[in-house]
C-alpha cells in the first residue's frame, strides 16, 4: 500500500508531495512531481529503494540542468539526491557521491594538482547526470578518466561496475535500466595547481563570453553533430532569437534556449521540435536531443 511504503521514506529523509519542478531545474519550468524524497545519506538511499514499488516510476534528480519536466509534472518519486555528496581524493584518484556538484570536483582537482577534469568547472550538474550522460566540454568528458562507478539497481542493491562495461560514447553511458549512479571513481594525473587552475579559468571565461549564462537554460539542447555543431546549424537554419511563449532560442547561443520568464515546457518542446525538424529540412541533418525530456519522444 502506498501508505506504507511513502511512510518508510519519511523516516529517511525529507518528503513532499505535489512539489513543483521548475523550482529543481535550471530551466525553471515544469509541474508538479507526485512525490519528492531527499535521502539524508546514502544508507538511506539503499533502504529507500527497498521501499518503493517497482511500479512507481523513480526519477534521480541532481540540479535538473539537463532535465525538462512536462506541464502536467511526473507521476511518480523524484529522489533528490543532494545530500549524497562525500568527495575523497588519495593520491592520484578521486572519489565522489552521486550528488557532488561538478564544480566542486574541479576545485579539489585544483587544491590537489589533478588534472583531466578542469571541464567540470563550467558543467552545472552533479556527478552522478554527469556519469550517466557522459559529460564533457573543451575536449574533455567524464568517460577519459573514469575507472569505475557504484551502481544502486531497482532492487537496492549495490555493485561496482568497472567504466570499460558502460559503453560509454558521446553523450552516452549504457546504465541499466531503473538504476542510477550512487558514485563514480576518477583515476587523474598530477600537474601544476595553478596550471590547472588557470585553465579552468579560461574555460570558464570562454563559457561566460558565449552562452547565455544570465538566464535559466538546460545548457546545450542537442548533441553536436559529428564534424559540426548544433548551434550553427540551428543559426543557418535563420532560428537564432526565435521565441515561443516564454522561451526563446539564445541570441547569443543558438544550441541554447532560455527561459525569459513565464516559459513553459510546452514552449521549450515547441521550440526543440521546430529547430530539429527545420534543420533536417535544409541541411538533412537530424539533431539528437541532449536534453532529457520526460514522456516526450523526441
């Protein structure tokens, strides 16, 4: 009975119903989720998923910044995984929970003279969405230094997983289905702090100068294409600036799209929906999604 299995989670940490997603995703819209459970730690985390019916869909949720919740929200448990931010580095290797901001790992690659991960200074997202979607920018991504994940199946049970068994590919890791990235285990080489710090500097500087970063975006809203770009694709196709609703094609990014206040899904959908299917008209290019748009088949 659900009585049963939600009161369980309210003995491991904080749980809401009806919460609004626009206020957990980087875009700021979307309705409501059914239930919300923030684990306080990761024993609780384990025990949770004991908890939960396999039946109720379950949806991870680091910072949503590549997430887009439908209007109508989502009818089932999203599992906030914040507070599952333990970070360890020995030597030359590092480790990291599930809810470790991205940002934060580059800085303690910096404090230790580590480099391979400087990119994760510019990603607004955890480490757990960046393991499953392999994230990368300036010629880095997650899966160059990855040596191994731990696993939380639907079951609630735990297993290592060496990186070599994800297939891991442009913007793509091969997880099983129902299960998310309880933490990940990079293996980095030594280099000069301020070497390492400085180019995470001019990364930062390069993102600030060319992205949209003053309103709420999903960051970038296709996968580039192989030996091209989204973006200038999408400026070709003459969509730059163009605005549905509240929502708009980035003037200054156009593989981004904001939202300039009041957007909704819907808007955002429109506009992902018109950009792929314009360019595929003109340049018979079909651009895959980067952002996760749930119940939506893109």
């Amino acid at each position: 009975m659900m009585g049963d299995w939600w009161s369980a989670l309210q003995t491991l940490g904080e749980c809401r119903e009806n919460e609004p997603m626009a206020r957990h995703t980087t875009l700021g819209v979307g309705g409501a989720t059914r239930w919300f459970f923030r684990p306080q730690n990761r024993a609780a985390m384990i025990t949770a998923l004991q908890h939960i019916p396999f039946d109720v869909p379950l949806l991870p949720l680091g910072r949503g910044s590549n997430l887009l919740v439908p209007d109508a929200g989502f009818a089932g448990v999203v599992v906030d995984v914040s507070d599952l931010n333990d970070i360890r580095v020995q030597a030359q290797s590092l480790s990291a929970g599930c809810g470790v901001r991205m940002s934060r790992v580059a800085r303690q690659c910096a404090e230790h003279a580590l480099t391979g991960l400087e990119f994760m200074a510019t990603v607004p997202g955890d480490v757990g969405g960046g393991v499953a979607m392999n994230a990368g920018a300036f010629g880095q991504q997650v899966s160059d230094c990855l040596s191994e994940i731990e696993l939380l199946t639907r079951q609630g049970e735990v297993r290592t997983i060496d990186a070599a068994q994800l297939q891991m590919a442009y913007r793509h890791t091969q997880l099983p289905s129902g299960s998310l990235v309880l933490s990940a285990a990079f293996t980095l080489q030594k280099d000069d702090a301020e070497a390492v710090r400085e180019r995470m500097r001019e990364m930062r500087a390069k993102r600030g100068a060319t992205q949209p970063l003053e309103l709420p975006n999903c960051g970038s809203v296709f996968k580039n294409p192989q030996g091209d770009h989204a973006a200038r694709l999408i400026e070709a196709a003459g969509l730059k600036g163009l605005r549905i609703g509240g929502a708009r094609i980035s003037d200054k990014h156009a593989n981004f799209i904001v939202n300039e206040g009041g957007a909704k899904s819907s808007d955002v959908l429109a506009l992902i929906r018109q950009a792929r299917e314009t360019v595929e008209q003109r340049f018979g290019v079909r651009l895959e999604p980067e952002v996760r748009a749930l119940g939506e088949t893109l």
